[in-house]
C-alpha cells in the first residue's frame, strides 16, 4: 500500500525521464558486455519500475528489435550475416515466438514472473559457462544443412584471408531454436543470449557468422511475438518511446567506447546484475519480495 501510494503521488513524467536514463546506460552496458538489450531490460524494468509485466515485456521485444533492426544492414553488407543460416532457424522460432507470447499473456503475471526469474538466473549459468570458439571444428556437414546449402565464405580481416564454413547438427539445432522462440516470446527476451551458443557452439558456424546471424534471426523472431503484444494492446508509446531513444543512443556510446573498455570486467558486471534481477522477479512472482 506504501509503495502504491508513493507510485500514486509521482509525477508522471517522472517515469519515462527515468527509463530514458536508464536505457541509455542499458544501450551502453549491453554493448560492452555483448549481450543484446532485451534480457537486461525485462527483469530489471519489471522489478524496479512500477508497470504491468505485460507492458515491460512488449516493449522489452520492441527494445531487442530496434537494435537489431539498426545492426541487420550494415552486417549483411559485410557478408557476416549469413540468410541460409538464419532463415531455416528463423522460420521454426518464430511461429514458436507467437505460442510463446499468447502463453505467457494467458497466464497468470505471478506464474510469468517467476518463470521469468528461474529463466534468467538460468542464463546467467548459461553466460558463466559457455565457451565461444571463433572457428569449431566440424567434420562433415549433415545431410539436411547440405541440402538446405547452409555454407559460406567471409572475409577474415584480421588473418587476412577468406574462410570457408559449413555446419552440421542441423536437426537438433532446429528442435532448440522452437524451445528459444517459446521463451523469447513468453518473456519478450531477446533470444541471443541463446541464439549465439547453438549457432556457434552446437551447428559449428565462426563465432563471427553466428553473432551476426543471430542479430538478424532476432529481427525477424521478435517482430512475429511483437505483433501479438500490440494487437493484445500491450504496447504503451509513454515506454516504448523513451525507451528505444534511450537504448538507441547509449549503443552508439558504448560502440565508441568499446576498444577503451575492458570487456571481462563489464562482463562481470552484467552477470551480477543479471543475477540480481532474476532473483528480484523470481522472489516478487512468489510473494516474497513485492
């Protein structure tokens, strides 16, 4: 009741004020920490900031998208985004984005809070463990990557030289991009979190083809689940405005500061944060924390 009534007798513009602030630091630590916008965005503005978890998490994809947006072009242009990678696995989790949306708005805020909170402590293990290799070893291509002509060839700049890449485990990885459509959509994360670790680690793609291909994947998934949250009348312009300035800004910031910063110490960071949040959803949907 306390912190209704508190709530209650702050301005209004107060709000969207401290969301701009708080996405352009967003844009700022997400860059540097090299995870995308969205998973810091949803716990922390649906533990600390006073909206419903339906309106955070519609402009959480919202978030995730225009930065992903921002980056698709110039990555194609380079040829490190790679269509006959992220297209199959685009077309699988996205009808699965929108189950996972219409999910998590039929379920109870409680429930999608909680679930939320387990999930991102579950990413911050994810995040702790993963080891990204830059060119994986792989022996033979499966049959279904060849048929579908998932392969390529990119310039390497700083060895100077063209490398040739190809993929396999293409089945299993098109069974886990329906599991990542499913939560991106039931908790409006950006899903490259996920995205990175299975092109890169499971499929066998350079770590370079699979972080840009991720970015693209994630502009066509988030923009499938974000259309179930604004024909639901999720989407509120007081946040989603200031928000996508907000992150916009800080990650044009955070790219100029990237060659000074020391990534491992943000990284940390990030983690801690991520932590924090997830514990914060996770005891609020149980009760414990309101």
């Amino acid at each position: 009741m306390e912190i209704a009534s508190s709530v209650s007798q702050t301005p209004w513009w107060v709000w969207p004020l401290g969301l701009f602030v708080f996405t352009f630091v967003l844009g700022i630590v997400a860059v540097l920490g090299g995870v995308g916008g969205g998973v810091l965005y949803v716990p922390i503005v649906s533990g600390f900031f006073p909206f419903h978890l339906d309106f955070v998490r519609a402009t959480g994809l919202l978030v995730a998208l225009s930065t992903a947006l921002a980056a698709g072009p110039g990555l194609l242009r380079r040829n490190l985004a790679s269509l006959r990678l992220a297209m199959p696995m685009a077309l699988i989790a996205s009808p699965a984005s929108i189950v996972g949306a219409l999910i998590g708005l039929a379920l109870p805020t409680n429930v999608v809070q909680t679930l939320l909170g387990i999930t991102i402590i579950g990413i911050v293990f994810i995040l702790l463990s993963a080891r990204k290799s830059d060119f994986p070893s792989v022996p033979k291509p499966d049959k279904l990557s060849t048929a579908l002509g998932i392969m390529g060839v990119y310039r390497e700049e700083s060895l100077g030289k063209d490398i040739e890449w190809h993929v396999h485990r293409t089945p299993l990885a098109l069974l886990l991009f329906v599991i990542i459509g499913v939560m991106a959509g039931m908790f409006g994360l950006g899903a490259g979190w996920a995205n990175v670790p299975v092109l890169n680690l499971l499929m066998g793609a350079p770590l370079k083809i699979s972080v840009a291909s991720s970015v693209f994947l994630l502009s066509i998934t988030d923009t499938s689940a974000a259309w179930i949250f604004i024909n639901k009348g999720a989407v509120l312009p007081v946040m989603v405005v200031p928000s996508i300035i907000g992150v916009m800004l800080g990650s044009r910031i955070g790219v100029k500061i990237l060659a000074m910063a020391k990534p491992k110490a943000i990284k940390w960071m990030v983690i801690g944060v991520l932590f924090l949040s997830g514990a914060r959803a996770l005891l609020k949907g149980l009760g414990i924390w309101t």
